[in-house]
C-alpha cells in the first residue's frame, strides 16, 4: 500500500476514481442511462439537472457516460481474465512440457499473432448474436498470445532454478510443482501483462460496439458512446468529445501503469 | 540462396494457413442463422429455392467448399449474393486499391514519424527531449483510431473546413486524415521500439570501437546503430499490418471510403457469402505476404538471420 501512495502511480488512482465514479455516481444522479427527458433533448452542458447536457433523443449523458464506463471495464476485466487463464495454461504447458510439444505450441501461438484475427472475432460476433457474454469471451480468446509468450519464458527460466529441481527429485507431481512453486513466481509478470491487456481489450470492445457488433441497446458501453457522438457531432460536439476523452484517457492510464509495472518485473 | 530457402519454406507453411483461414471463414459464416435472400419483402418458398439452386447454395456444404476453393484457384471469387449485378472479383477490385493506398501510406508515415521520434529520444536519452517522446509515444498507442477519426474530422473538417469529412474527392486530400488517424498509434509503438532498440545497440562494443576509431556521431548512428537496432521494429510490422487492416475498417466506415472494410462489415451483416469470403481470403494473403515481406527485411537488417 505504501507503494501504491507513491506519486508516480497518478494513472493508478486516476482509473481507480474513474471506476468508483462510475460505479456510486448513477445513484446520486436523477435520471438513469435509459431514461429520455423529453423536455430536454439535445440540452446543453450545465443545464438543469442535466450536467453534461443531454443527447439527441433526450438521455442524460453524464449517467450515459456513467453507465458506459462500467460496462466497457467490466467487459475488460472479465476478457482480460479469460485471456489470462488462456494464457497461462497455454505457456506454462509450453514451457514446462519442452521439446517438440512446446515448438508446436508456440508456432501455433506465432501463427495467430499474424493474422486477421479481429474479422473471425467479426465473424463470430455477426453470427452468434450480440451477447455481452460472447463478446468477453470472443476477445478474451484473441488476446491471449502475448500472455502465453510471456509466461513460456518465465516458466523455462524457472524450470532450471535449483528449488524446482530440487521439488522434482523429491518426488512431487508436476501439477502441484506448477501450482505451488511456478505460478507464485510468475504472479507478478502475470500481473503486469494483465494490466497491459485490459487496455488492448477496452480497445477490442469499443471497436466492436463502435462497428455495432459489441455490446447492444439498451446497455451502453463507452465505443456505442463513441459512435452515437460521432454521428450526431455537427450538431453538438460534447457527444464525440467527451466519452472518447473519457476513453482515451482510461487507455492512457492504464498503458502507463502496465508498462511501468512490466519494467519493474522483467 | 538461403534467402531463396527461407521464402520456400514459409510459403509452404502460408498455404495452409491460408487454406485453414479460408475454410474456417467458410463454415463459420454458414452457422450464421438468416441467409442472404431474407430482404425486406419475404420471398416465396420457390423463388428461394430457385435462388438457393441458382447459387448452388443446395448442395451439401462440403461440396460447397470444395466448389468455392476450386473456383478460387482459377482466380474466381464468386458471385455477390447481395450486389446482385457484381462478381465479388469486381467489388474486391473496386476496393482494394483504396484499402492498399490507406494502408500503404499509414505504415510509411508510421514508419517515418515513429523511427525519427525514436532515434531523436535515443539520442537525448535521460533528457526532457527524451521523456516527452517517449510519453508521447504512450500516448500515441493508447488512440484508438474510431476516437481519433471522428476527433480529426470534427475539428479539421467541421470546425477548421481544411479536409474533407467524407468521401474520395478532391486531390489526395481525402487521404490525410484517414492515414493519420490509422498511423498515430503504430507511429508511437515503432519510437518505442527504435528508442529501446537503440539503446542496447550503442552500449555494444562494436559501436564502442567505433567511438575510438574516431567516426562521426551521425555516422556511428546512421552506418552502425540504427540498422542492428530497427530488428525489433521489422518483427513488429506483421502484428503492424494486422492491426493496419482491422484499423481500416473503422476508418473506412468513419470517413465513408468504399475499401474492403466497408464490404466486409456489410457483407458479414448481409450474410453475403462470398463476398466475406473474399474479403477474408484477400486480407489473410495480404498479411501473409506482409509479414513474408517482414522476414526478409529481418534478414537483411541482421545477417546472423539469414541462416536461422
């Protein structure tokens, strides 16, 4: 925690804010993210009890952007966890097995970091409906490379260090080897990368939302957002600038602290 | 001849590659539910099937797609369910030029700002200079192109009136904002890897004796350092192009450019088989010649290469 009050990690609590305003700020708003005004559309900022203004059928866009954020984090976080879990059974399998298998494993991992792998997540998402679940799922399942990459690494280094040796020779079985003395040891790493991913998968998200293959009506997400200012910004251009600054601003923040927080373990 | 070796080989693993991608796209899209005739106003059940028959959409699916890659061999992408009076040979070609210009000039501009901005903060490494770059670059990376498109077009198109909002028009101006949108953020990662790149190259004892032999800084930087250390920037430019194309989607659709992107989304929303198809078929050959492109840059930026 100590750690944590050090003024480099401004990003860190800057999101932190973020995410607990978007979490407590709907219950002291009057109007809901669904909700239409109809004595006030496309009202201006910091008028009545609208603050940010409303949209162009009359919605509040402060809870909009609310609502939004939360989606689109939870849809990351979720995602990004997927990957996760992916990731680190697909490297430490990789690592820890050897040979032939982790040649194959990792061309195969080599393979899809180069393809177009967003239009099959299109593909998937064109065809199975428009499920909130599948979309954390579907990005979850494309963003898992560079985890696995990653943990490969850590598990080969790791494998040759002498209290995994000695583990081995006193007879323990390897999926207790792996639980108790390899993951501890890549849970930083692991963390770092993870921060570095929820990033990649806002990105993925709003990109589908934004393409009108993400997250659907009546839910909101911060791309749909995004989207919905973008087609009405001639006529007010608050719709466009604030969700994606709002949004850039999550992505910058996050990307610093991932990087920082990846220099720091490797 | 080794070089020679290398393309051969990787073409024999692009084959497959190619033919898996193309026969998943295949049989992904035709679990879709809803097929290309469900329009507006419902069709009799035997115009459907005359229509179903008339594209060969009756027959079993392995055949379909046996069908579908033996046509594709001989250079036949196929009849557009949805445009009806086009072949997807022509809606691809229309496309793809638009989708080649993009592309093709963000990488150059990528490559441009990010290798100067990273060779400028190599150079002043520790300094102010160096740590705005390198936050800029962070930045950078974190723009997503449908926030920076839409950003870009508000202030120099609405607000400004200097570029045009939407459409080909005009010169070569209609190209400014779509390329730049696309190029920010690969621009930011290529600085960080030239920069990180740089400073493990000019630690090396070759540069060192180099210092001693007396040569000039630029020239120790231009003739010895940046080549070692632009090895990083090659193996990214494959994910690079990847990412190049999915961007082109959103920019396409964003600036209204009739690309491959735009027929892809509104073919994958159609259900217009073969179109998607194709425009699959095309992005995935493009990437896989990209990144054959890439290996051979590798190699001549790192001889030790050449032999792995």
């Amino acid at each position: 925690m100590r750690r944590l009050s050090n003024r480099q990690h401004w990003p860190l609590w800057v999101v932190i804010v973020l995410v607990l305003l978007a979490l407590f700020l709907p219950f002291f708003l009057p109007w809901t993210y669904d909700q239409i005004d109809w004595d006030a559309v496309r009202a201006p900022a910091f008028s009545g009890s609208h603050f940010f203004g409303t949209d162009e059928i009359g919605r509040d866009r402060l809870a909009r952007l609310a609502a939004g954020t939360r989606v689109t984090l939870m849809v990351a976080v979720a995602a990004a966890l997927v990957s996760l879990i992916v990731g680190i059974a697909w490297g430490a399998t990789a690592g820890w097995v050897g040979g032939r298998v982790d040649e194959a494993m990792m061309r195969f991992v080599d393979a899809l970091y180069a393809l177009p792998f967003m239009f099959i997540v299109i593909l998937l998402m064109v065809i199975f409906g428009r499920s909130i679940l599948l979309v954390f799922v579907g990005i979850g399942l494309v963003e898992w490379l560079t985890m696995a990459r990653v943990v490969r690494g850590q598990v080969m280094a790791l494998k040759q260090r002498p209290f995994i040796l000695a583990a081995e020779a006193a007879g323990t079985p390897p999926s207790v080897i792996l639980l108790k003395h390899i993951l501890p040891n890549i849970a930083g790493v692991a963390l770092a990368y993870l921060m570095l991913t929820v990033p990649q998968v806002v990105m993925v998200e709003s990109f589908l939302s934004f393409l009108g293959l993400g997250v659907q009506e009546p839910l909101t997400s911060l791309g749909i957002l995004v989207k919905e200012g973008a087609d009405d910004m001639d006529m007010t251009p608050l719709g466009l600038l604030l969700p994606g600054g709002l949004l850039v601003l999550i992505l910058v923040c996050l990307t610093i602290e991932g990087e920082r927080l990846r220099d720091i373990y490797s | 001849m080794i070089m020679g070796a290398l393309i051969f080989r990787r073409l024999m693993t692009a084959i497959p590659t190619l033919l898996g991608i193309i026969l998943a796209s295949f049989f992904l899209i035709r679990i879709a539910p809803g097929g290309p005739f469900d329009g507006e106003r419902p069709l009799t059940p035997e115009t459907q099937a005359a229509l179903q028959k008339a594209y060969g959409l009756d027959k079993p699916l392995w055949e379909q797609a046996w069908l579908y890659i033996s046509n594709l061999l001989q250079g036949d992408f196929g009849p557009s369910l949805v445009y009806r009076d086009f072949t997807v040979t022509e809606l691809v070609a229309q496309g793809l030029p638009i989708s080649l210009m993009l592309g093709g000039c963000a990488i150059i501009l990528a490559l441009a700002i990010g290798i100067s901005a990273g060779l400028t903060a190599a150079v002043r490494a520790g300094r102010k200079t160096d740590n705005l770059i390198m936050m800029s670059a962070t930045v950078a990376t974190a723009l997503p192109t449908f926030v920076t498109g839409p950003a870009l077009a508000l202030f120099f198109g609405l607000w400004v009136g200097l570029l045009p909002v939407s459409g080909t028009g005009q010169g070569i101006t209609w190209l400014i904002m779509p390329v730049v949108a696309l190029a920010l953020p690969v621009s930011g990662a290529i600085a960080k890897l030239t920069r990180a790149g740089l400073a493990t190259i000019l630690k090396q004892d070759h540069i060192r004796t180099a210092r001693a032999r007396g040569l000039s800084e630029s020239k120790i930087l231009f003739k010895h350092g940046l080549r070692p250390a632009l090895v990083p920037v090659a193996s990214y430019l494959g994910p690079a192009a990847a990412g190049l194309l999915t961007g082109a989607v959103v920019v396409e659709t964003v600036f209204g450019l009739p690309g491959l992107g735009r027929y892809f989304v509104q073919g994958a929303l159609n259900r217009d088989y073969p179109l998607v198809l194709g425009v699959v078929t095309l992005y995935a050959g493009l990437i896989i010649l990209f990144n054959l492109f890439a290996d051979l840059i590798y190699g001549w930026l790192d001889p030790r290469m050449r032999e792995g």
